[in-house]
C-alpha cells in the first residue's frame, strides 16, 4: 500500500505537470513574406502591465512555427512574439490597444492563437558547438551576464536584458538569461 502512494504521489508530482489553476496557451506563428518561423520567442502578459515586460510564461517556436506556452495562471493576456524590443500582439497588432485579449482558464488548452509575425522576429542562429559554457564567454560578456543575474529591479533587467541580446546576439548564455 505504501509503494502504490508513493508510486502515486510520484505520478502527480511529475516534472511538466499542468500547476492547479493554470491553463495552456498554444498556438503557430508564420512570417510575414514566409520563410521560417522557427526561434521566435513568444509570451504571454498580463493586460495590465504597460510596459509588456512581465511575461508570464515564454516558449520558442518549433521548425514550423508551433509554440506552447503551459502553466499560464488563469485570466486574461496579451499573446506576444518576437524580439523583446519589437514586439508583435496577437493577432496582427504593434501595440496593446490594437491586440486581442485571450482568456486563460485553470486545466484547458487554449489553442487557436495564430498569427503572423514581421521577417527578423527569431534570434540569430546559436552555435552549435560552443564548449565551455560560461567558461566560453569573453570577459564582457560574461561581466554583462553578471550584470543581468545580479540585477533585481526588474525594469533595470530587461534594459539589461536588451543590451546584452544587442552585444550577444550568438550567447549561448541566452536560454538561461531568459529563463
């Protein structure tokens, strides 16, 4: 009896497990003109926060564009794509007053958000072998990543946040900054 809780607690208690009172948010981005829409960041943002900086949850889109944004606590969003410093709205919308508010609800799958985003929205290609990690980094760029990890204001992050994707576009370091 005891294995078959814990077995059971195990199960439930699963890494990637949908959190009490999150929903999903999925969706497929296409590039303006075609070409691939694969790297490009998209988030979802609370309908009011001004600035659209606190993203709430964030993914990559795949080869074809697709993205999955999970744990996504229930309410209402902005959807966003792209470049931190040129970001698109869902559906086609450059700023939140011409955006499409989303409702989230606690345990299901919102999956019809699809829209287009501008040529130039995904990040540089990584490299694909880079050893080292941080070890890898030049010295600026590793004291710019510092910067960002150190930093607790958030406002002051994401200024940081955008220079160091300005300086760094290649960083390996990127994935972890955003995370």
């Amino acid at each position: 009896m005891i294995a078959f809780l814990l077995a059971a607690t195990l199960f439930i208690q699963r890494p990637g497990a949908l959190q009490p009172g999150t929903g999903i948010v999925t969706g497929q981005l296409k590039v303006q003109g075609g070409g691939s829409a694969e790297g490009i960041r998209v988030g979802a943002v609370a309908i009011d926060d001004p600035t659209a900086s606190s993203f709430l949850g964030v993914a990559e889109t795949d080869a074809a564009g697709r993205f999955r944004l999970t744990n996504i606590p229930a309410g209402r969003y902005y959807i966003v794509a792209g470049r931190l410093n040129d970001l698109q709205f869902f559906p086609n919308a450059k700023t939140p007053a011409e955006a499409t508010q989303i409702d989230v609800e606690a345990a299901r799958t919102r999956s019809d958000v699809n829209f287009t985003v501008a040529t130039g929205s995904s990040r540089p290609a990584q490299p694909t072998a880079r050893a080292g990690g941080l070890n890898a980094m030049s010295a600026s760029e590793f004291s710019a990543y510092r910067s960002i990890t150190a930093e607790t204001n958030l406002d002051r992050k994401l200024v940081l946040l955008l220079a160091f994707e300005k300086d760094f576009p290649r960083s390996s370091s990127l994935p972890n900054i955003y995370r």
